[in-house]
C-alpha cells in the first residue's frame, strides 16, 4: 500500500518550485498553490489549460488581458468563503498581494477560449450534505453546473472534525452514460495542526492504485483514476480540501459511480440529523437543502460525491 512520498500522495514541500509551495499535475488537471510575502507578486503563463486564482488566506490583486480583478480573500478556508478570478486558457496573468497570502491555482484543460472574469464570494453556492457522521460543507466555486468554465470543475469541502466525506467510495474514470472521465487532485488544510486520511485504490486491475494517506496541511493526493474516498476528518480537528477536476472530453459533466461493495451506505444515515456544526463557513445553506436526497452523500444535477 502506497503511504507516503509516491506519485499520487505529496506531502507538503516535496513538489516546492520557486515561489510556487506545491505544484502538482496529472494530464488534464493541475494544482499550484502561490505562497507570497507581503508586496510580492508573480506572473505565470497557463498554457493549454484554463485557471482559477482561489485565495486560501489573504488577499490579492489578479491582473490578465489588460484588466484587473481585486479579490478580498479570506483570512483563512476555515473562517470564510471567498471571491476568485477565472483565467482563460493561454493567459498570462500577475498575482499580486499587498499583505501576502497564499492563493490557489486550479487549472484543467481547455477546448475554448473564455474571457477573464470575476467571481464573487456571495456567487458561491453553499450546501450542506448527508447526515450524522458524513454531514459536510461544500462550497460550489466552480461546479459542473454553476460558474462558467470550458471543463475546469472547483469545489471546496469542509468536513467537521470527527465526520467523514467522499463515501461511499465512488469513481469517475470512464466514459458512460452514469459517469464521466474526470482526474482530480485533492488538496488539504486540517485545522490547528491536526490531521485527515485519504483513500484510493484500483477499479481495473490494469490500472492499479493503492493510497492510504495520512494528510496534513499542503498536503496533496491525485486521483487520476480508481475508486476514492473516504477522506476522514480527525477528532476535534476540521477537513478541508478544494478538489480539482477535468477530464479529456469536451461535455463539462460530473456522474460518478459507488463501489457496489459500499453502496448501501448511501442511504444509511436518513434518519441521522445535519451536525449541528454546520455551516462551519459562509451563509446559512439551509434553503439550498434537499431534504429528501440521500444521506450518505446524495449527489444532483450531474452527481454530487464530496
């Protein structure tokens, strides 16, 4: 079993480029985290892949195309949500922070170009999902259904301490009419110091993966493939992680299929309430609530499996 300092877990530092504190990539998505100091800035090149500049914590004036977006960020993930800014596949943009921060750059592939825009932090829906032991939070940044991106998919989740998120384990590795083929890259903070665990291991024995990491924060696991989750939140520490996703085909979809092992889980947890510590961030979700969808982490529109 794979645990540490493997293609698919990175611990915090081990892909450190220059100002860039993780920088990590499968085919079709990518992950950079821009760690600057007060009154530092950064100009970066996309290439072939469309961006989201996210602020972990802090501030940040984000410059492309001759325009300019300033977002006010957020003093932590655990505190607030937070605006953003969408760059066009090909940019070249300049991060910039009058007070220093760290800033997250989403990135996946293109098929169009789009132009450079501004995301608000009140934009960003808000939903809490299951019940009992699987309740969490999850931010829609970007999802497949929400703010407009070519393939780029963005979420973030906030898993109080003690809870579990991403179960049933569930995947998204194929072209079918119940699922879409999409990577994805998870990255994580846990609160005051604590730690979290990751899972993923192998649907098709032609492409093995096997990962149980224990994550802390910067930390990072690639899921270009295979079954994944759960991720568990320890005691009395908060999870959170911003998934990342994209994948080659052109339709900007997310279904995914349960490991049939666990999929009863789903429907496990009905009669268990929310926690009570939700929302852990933001507006109150509670209008955005369905009800009636599974516990276990019931997924709508083009599936749901944070």
């Amino acid at each position: 079993m794979i645990t540490a300092g493997t293609a698919w877990y990175q611990p915090h530092g081990s892909t450190a480029d220059g100002p860039w504190e993780v920088d990590s990539r499968l085919t079709h998505t990518s992950l950079r985290i821009l760690d600057l100091p007060p009154g530092g800035s950064q100009e970066f090149t996309l290439g072939a892949q469309e961006a989201l500049v996210v602020p972990l914590s802090g501030g940040c004036t984000v410059r492309c195309q001759g325009e300019s977006a300033e977002l006010a960020g957020r003093p932590d993930v655990f505190t607030a949500l937070t605006d953003f800014a969408y760059l066009p596949r090909g940019a070249t943009a300049v991060v910039g922070s009058a007070d220093g921060g760290r800033f997250a750059v989403a990135g996946g592939t293109a098929g169009r170009d789009l132009p450079f825009r501004y995301g608000p932090a009140d934009g960003v829906g808000v939903e809490l999902r299951g019940a009992g032991s699987c309740s969490r939070q999850v931010n829609n940044i970007a999802s497949a259904d929400g703010f407009d991106c070519d393939r780029l998919i963005v979420v973030e989740v906030l898993t109080p301490g003690g809870n579990w998120s991403s179960y049933p384990p569930h995947k998204h590795d194929e072209v079918r009419a119940d699922e879409t083929a999409l990577e994805e890259i998870y990255y994580f903070e846990v609160a005051d110091g604590g730690v979290g665990y990751q899972r993923v291991y192998a649907s098709d024995p032609d492409r093995p993966i096997d990962v149980l990491a224990e994550v802390r924060t910067g930390d990072v696991v690639l899921v270009p493939y295979g079954w994944h989750g759960p991720s568990i939140a320890g005691p009395a520490h908060h999870l959170y992680y911003l998934n990342v996703m994209a994948g080659p085909g052109d339709e900007r979809a997310w279904r995914f299929r349960d490991d049939p092992a666990y999929a009863w889980i789903r429907g496990a947890c009905n009669d268990q309430p929310m926690d009570p510590r939700l929302p852990l961030t933001g507006p109150n979700p509670a209008a955005a609530r369905d009800t009636d969808r599974p516990a276990g982490g019931g997924h709508e529109h083009q599936g749901e499996h944070s």
